[in-house]
C-alpha cells in the first residue's frame, strides 16, 4: 500500500504548491499518509481536493486492523470470530442510522467514517468464513439475480443507510460465491483486459483524483469514464 501511496501522494503535494504557491498543510498530507483523513472530513470538515478519495483507503485499512485484532483474539475458537465480525458489522449499520436520522448528519459526515462505513467490510468477511465452511448459495440463476439487485440497490435514490446493508450484503453473496455464477458470467469477468484492470486498480484509484477534480466542462464526463 505505502509505496504506491508515497509516489502518489509527493507529486501531489509538489503540484499542489507549484500551483497555487502554498505548501498542503502537513496535517493533511499526514491523514492520507497515516489512514485518518476520513474522519478530518467527517469530524473537521477538512479535505484536500487532491487527496480526498484516500477516506476509503483509509477505511480499507482499519477494516485490515480490526480483522486482524479479532483473529488473534479468537485464535483458539474460529466460530466465535464469525459472531464477533456480525456483531461489530450490524453495530455498525445501527450507528450509521443514529448518526443520520438521531443527529442529522450528512452523507459526508457519516458514511466516511470507519466505525459505520466498516460494515462493507465486515460483512463480506463474515460471509466469507461462512463459505469457506459450507456456501450459503450455489444456484447461478439465484446468485445473478442477487447481484442485480445489488446494483439496482446503490443507485442514488436508494437512502445510504440501504445501500451499504442490504446493496452489501447483496454483493459481499455474489463475490464470496463467485464460483458458482453462471458460466457466461465468470468467462466474461476473466477477461484479459478487466484482468488488467483489476491488477492495476489500486492505481487508478490512487490517480483519478487530480483528474476528476481538475477536469470540467463540456466532455468531462466520457473523458473521466475513458
């Protein structure tokens, strides 16, 4: 994570200056470098246009942590790790909801904090020990349509709190059970080129920013997609 992170982040902060003549303050280049610039958005407001996607890296890696701490804490009894992921993950939703509809906070405020947002993860975690045991769904027809709805669940109109439950847990199914897709489908996500695209995905993700924030105006958006 840290290499690619470094070359992205000290030419950023070098533009950035070149540009505009003021230096990034450093507390920030530190919240992407160090996983906290989620919660200087949510909890100060603060963001860096250039930067400011590193929230979900951020909520990655503290997703990385707290699976890690609750494997070593429940080394000596597996199922017990299963219970702990659920708990933790529909606390999480649970949270999200009183943040949102208790005190009135925004998208930005609420979903780009890791102590709601790690329920994504921790879902598709807890599912994933469960089929490594015995999987839950193994008819393709059923697991395809389950991803649809996936989809058609985090399209905007969707309140957040539904999209990141439900929209997940449709998806954490369809990804943990992938084996069991229909045959059309699994030959077309092992093409070669969005193979490609999946081992250089960090990167796009690391690089899109300055892109989606510097372009505007008339053909940004086919650009952008490109």
């Amino acid at each position: 994570i840290f290499p690619a992170l470094l070359v992205f982040v000290i030419p950023s902060v070098a533009f950035d200056y070149v540009n505009s003549g003021s230096l990034i303050p450093p507390k920030m280049i530190a919240s992407s470098l160090f996983f906290y610039s989620n919660y200087m958005a949510a909890i100060f407001g603060e963001r860096i246009p250039s930067m400011e996607h590193t929230w979900s890296l951020a909520v990655e890696e503290h997703g990385y942590i707290v699976l890690s701490l609750i494997m070593l804490v429940t080394v000596a009894r597996r199922r017990g790790a299963v219970y702990f992921i659920w708990f933790l993950a529909v606390a999480a939703i649970i949270n999200a909801g009183w943040q949102t509809y208790s005190l009135g906070g925004g998208y930005y405020e609420v979903f780009w904090r890791s102590d709601v947002r790690l329920a994504s993860i921790l879902i598709s975690a807890a599912i994933c020990i469960h089929v490594n045991n015995r999987p839950f769904i193994t008819n393709p027809v059923v697991l395809f349509s389950i991803g649809v709805i996936g989809i058609l669940l985090s399209v905007n109109p969707v309140p957040d709190i539904i999209k990141y439950s439900l929209g997940t847990l449709c998806f954490a199914l369809v990804v943990n059970h992938a084996a069991y897709l229909p045959q059309a489908v699994r030959t077309f996500l092992s093409n070669k080129v969005l193979v490609i695209f999946g081992v250089c995905s960090y990167s796009l993700y690391l690089w899109q920013q300055p892109f989606y924030k510097g372009i505007h105006g008339w053909g940004s958006r086919p650009f952008m997609l490109i």
